[in-house]
C-alpha cells in the first residue's frame, strides 16, 4: 500500500467516528433538543451523495467513512423523533 492509502484509511476512520460522541450522548441522556433537523437532513444528503460518487468511483476508504456517518446520522434522526416526542409529553 501507498502512503496515500493509509492516509485515505485514516481519514476514513476519523470521519466514521465523527458522530459518535454524538450519538452515545444522545442515547445516554435522551436529550435532542440542540440537535438541528436541518443539520441532520443536510448531512444524511450529502453522505448519500458521496456514497453514490465513492461507489461509482471505487473508492473504498471514501464509501466506508461515509456509509458510517450517513448511518450515525440516520440514528441521530431517529432519535431527535423519537426523544424529541418523549420530551414533548413530559
């Protein structure tokens, strides 16, 4: 592998793992209400538009990282409806 290679894997991993804290804060504590839906909709497009150009291109380190995020996203969203809604009964 070229330097280029790894250099594409640890980005990769770096951007798999950007959401994440996110994503484990919001579960532990239930608490949304920060999180902009706008945001989380801009985010889910442009991961799935990079999805498409990353698989039409080959290029694994790309559609991995995006793959990631686009799904800490997707779980983001569901929170924010899900938690969202609990926090509107109470």
């Amino acid at each position: 592998m070229e330097w280029t290679d790894y250099a594409g894997y640890a980005g990769a991993a770096l951007t798999a793992v950007n959401f994440l804290p996110q994503v484990i804060k919001a579960w532990k504590t239930k608490d949304v209400a920060d999180i902009s839906y706008w945001m989380l909709i801009l985010v889910i497009a442009a991961q799935s538009v990079w999805l498409v150009y990353a698989y039409a291109l080959s290029l694994v380190p790309v559609l991995i990282s995006n793959a990631c995020l686009l799904l800490m996203a997707l779980i983001l969203l569901w929170f924010k409806y899900k938690f969202g809604r609990k926090n509107k009964k109470a």
